[in-house]
C-alpha cells in the first residue's frame, strides 16, 4: 500500500507542485513566501493557441529550462482546447504562464471603446480554462490597447473589464489570480495611464499588476542613457507589481541583453519584477531565440505562411541564446521574503485630465457590467455596450491580424511600439504621424507599399 501512495504522492508532486504566484503590495511572491521575478519569453508559435501541443510544449519547455526562464507569455489561447499537457509541461520545467484573456475580435479597441457582453464572456472563458493550473501567473486584460491620447478615454474600459474579471474569479471561487495589463510604452502617456489603471478606492477595478512593452535599451546601452533611468522615475511609490511584459530590442544585432543587469540590478529590482523577453520563435521580425529549422520560401509546397517552421526540435539561434542565458544567471535582484514585507505605497492619486494628453475624467464612473451581475462602480446604470458598431479595427496591425497570423500582428504592434518608443525618446512629444504608423505597421507585417 505505501509504496503506491508515495508513487501518487509523487505524481502529484510533479503534476501539482509548482506553488502559486499571488501580489502583496508591489511584489509578486510564490506561495512558498519566496519573491518571484519574472525571467520570462513571450511564446506564440501559432496564431490561435501554441498550448494544445503537448510534445512541442515539452520540448520548447525544456530547453527554455536551461535558458534559466521562469515564465512564459501567451498572447492568445483558444478556451476550448485541452491544455493540460502544455501547462504540465511548463508546470514540470518550473516554468509559469502568464495569458492574455483576449483574442483579435474580443480586445479592447481605443477607436471605438466598449466593453460589451461578448468581450465579458470570451475572456470569462479563458479564465475556467486556465484558473486550475497552479502554473498560472496571470492574466492580461489588454494589451496595448492604449497608444495615444486620443485613445485615453478607453481606459475606463479597461478597468471595467477589470473589475468584472476580477469579480467573476472572486465569485467563482478560483485562486487569486492576479489581473493586469501591458502597456505600449508611449513616453505622453506616462506616467497616468500607469496610476489610472491602479488608482482609486475600488480595490476591484484597479489592476493587480503593470507593465510595460518597452524597447528602449538597443545594443550598448546604459540605465541613464536607454531610458530606464526615466522608467524608474515613475514607479518608486507604485502600489502593485510593475516589470516589463516585452524587452529586447534587435536594432543592433547580436542581441546582448544587457538590459537584464540594470532591470535586476540595485537601481530597479527594488521596484521592478522582471521582464519578459520577446519572443521565442524566430520570424520575420528577426526577434527569435530559438528556431525550428532554416526559413523556407513561403510559396514552396507546405511551407508556413511566412516560410518560418513553427514546431519541432527548437535550436537556439546564437548568440542571443546563450548570451540571454548569461545574463539571467548572473543577476542577483534584492529581494525579500514575504513574512519579511510590509507593503507601505498606497494607491496612487488619479491623474487628472489634460486635453490632448490624458482625457479621462478621473471622477467619472465606469462604464457598467454589460450582463449587470459584476458590481459597477459609481452612478452609471447604462450597458457597457456603448458603442454598437460591428467595426473592426481600422489599424493596419489589426485588419490583417484578424485574417492572418498573430505572430504577425505582435511583431507589428511592437515594431509600432518602438517606433512611437523612439520617436519619444528623440524628444517628439507629438504623436507619430498616422500615414508614417501605418506604413511601419504595413511594413512590419511583410506587406507591399500600398501607393
Ligand atoms: C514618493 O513619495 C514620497 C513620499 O510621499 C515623495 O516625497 C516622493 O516625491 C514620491 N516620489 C515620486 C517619484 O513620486
Ligand atoms: C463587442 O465588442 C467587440 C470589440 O469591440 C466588437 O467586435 C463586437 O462587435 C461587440 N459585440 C457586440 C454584440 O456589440
């Protein structure tokens, strides 16, 4: 009898092991009371949900173990799928997952904000499918859904999506999962977006964590002179967890991913979580780690849409592989254990309204749950159904991700992200140029000029 109780002992061990990720103040702690920072690789090999494949997962989360990650990103998942052998395998390797609960025709759009009944049932979805994972670090409710002023006043949406997410795990019983978002990082948006997202009274509308797309730090840069040093103006007194949900810029190829030493160093990692590297899989945008074999013309037989494999044995593309897995086993974060924190940075104020930079009226209520049984915050009664149109997205990035490939569309929201990134940093505090956007974008996802 014993020895079969220890061999399930064992299998649960195995299977069920990995302690949990919960937020206390500004820092994530593992249920063990340990500090955990994020060493993470944004991983999308296929568009709708690169969490179905068992054996690719096994074999990508296995040598992602020997790159020292902790932490996977994945963009979209389809809530119908079986998960369970992707999530075991990460789960084994030690390895957690953060998921961004919205798809191409459920995310949040600033043109036309709403947060309606389809998009609160979609992502209510990916929430049953995934809160039983122990392995589960997060979820994202949006991701870049904010890139201009203009497109501020969508961020009453995004809280409202969060207080409903938030309510939904809470009613359902599931484990305290945290809830947040990534940011673009759009150098006129900060730091308000950062405090709206996590200001106020209502504990369940604000976010459980913040972060950031940045690629500000290309080839031999500095804290002081990449940028950082600003970025970590910002956060010093934030209440919750903060760290980049996507870094590694390729501009000066090899990468070297001396970022990491400055993000986990003394000046940041009092303040910082960690960041997540994009991307796994090598692609057209040239930000691989690892690839599955040699690119192949995409108008061969079988070949993938961009000429890109998207499955079988990784290897690494050199040297950013090896120099990424240096970095991350030379870091030494300060750290503390949980017993040993108190949290003292309370919510920050709501930033107030300024025209054509932040138009959000920090007093006004939220838009209401759209199915009326989450709590509302403030007097509004209305649906959060404001906006009825059917439209999709006018974005270039977007119009094409909704036919074509994520990976595609993350490529060119990020290359949007460096771009708007750079632009900022050269010292434009206006907003991009559209046409100029739009043609990056256009160029980013592989299309011919249009004119
Ligand atoms: C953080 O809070 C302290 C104390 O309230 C204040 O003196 C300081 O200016 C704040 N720093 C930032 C960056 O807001
Ligand atoms: C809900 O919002 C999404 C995203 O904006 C939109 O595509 C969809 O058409 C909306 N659905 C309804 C029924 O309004």
């Amino acid at each position: 009898m014993l020895p079969a109780v220890l061999i399930f002992s064992t299998l649960l061990t195995l299977v069920f092991g990995i302690p949990t990720i919960s937020v206390k103040g500004s820092k994530f702690f593992t249920s063990d009371g340990n500090q955990f920072f994020v060493k993470g690789i944004a991983y999308q090999l296929v568009p709708e949900d690169p969490l179905i494949d068992g054996t690719q997962c096994t074999a990508d989360a296995n040598l992602m173990k020997t790159l020292g990650t902790n932490a996977i990103r994945v963009y979209h998942v389809d809530p119908t799928a079986n998960h369970t052998p992707c999530m075991n395998a990460f789960s084994a390797a030690g390895i957690y997952v953060f998921i961004d609960l919205d798809t191409f025709t459920t995310a949040i759009n600033q043109d036309k904000p709403e947060w309606n009944e389809t998009q609160l049932q979609a992502f209510e979805k990916v929430m049953d499918a995934f809160h039983s994972f122990d392995n589960v670090a997060g979820f994202f409710i949006g991701n870049e859904v904010i890139t201009t002023g203009a497109g501020s006043p969508a961020a009453p949406y995004v809280k409202a999506a969060t207080r409903d997410l938030k309510s939904y795990r809470d009613s359902k019983g599931y484990r305290n999962i945290p809830v947040g978002y990534s940011a673009a990082d759009i150098a006129s948006l900060r730091p308000m977006l950062q405090n709206y997202l996590a200001c106020g009274s209502d504990a369940e509308a604000a976010i459980d964590f913040f972060s950031l797309n940045a690629y500000e730090w290309c080839g031999a840069s500095t804290y002081q002179t990449s940028g950082y040093a600003g970025l970590n103006s910002y956060v010093q007194n934030y209440s919750i967890p903060i760290f980049f949900s996507e870094t590694g810029c390729n501009t000066a190829p090899p990468r070297t991913f001396t970022d990491q030493a400055a993000i986990f160093g003394p000046e940041m990692s009092p303040y910082w979580s960690g960041s997540i590297i994009y991307e796994w899989i090598q692609e057209n945008n040239a930000y691989g780690l690892i690839s599955y074999g040699a690119h192949v013309d995409p108008s061969s037989p079988n070949a993938p849409p961009d000429g890109w494999p998207r499955s079988g044995t990784p290897q690494p593309v050199q040297p950013d592989f090896d120099n990424l897995k240096s970095q991350w086993a030379a870091v030494k974060p300060s750290s503390v254990s949980a017993s040993a924190y108190t949290p003292s940075n309370s919510a920050p104020a709501c930033p107030a309204s300024t025209a054509g930079t932040w138009v959000v009226d920090a007093n006004a209520a939220l838009p209401g749950a759209p199915n009326g049984a989450a709590k509302a915050t403030g007097t509004s009664a209305t649906s959060g159904s404001s906006a009825s149109s059917t439209a999709k997205s006018s974005s270039a990035s977007r119009t094409t991700a909704s036919t074509g490939s994520i990976s595609v569309f993350a490529m060119a929201s990020t290359t949007t992200a460096a771009v708007v990134a750079t632009t900022t940093s050269l010292g434009s505090r206006t907003f991009m140029p559209m046409a100029l956007l739009l043609t990056v974008c256009w160029l980013a996802i592989g299309g011919t000029m249009p004119f």
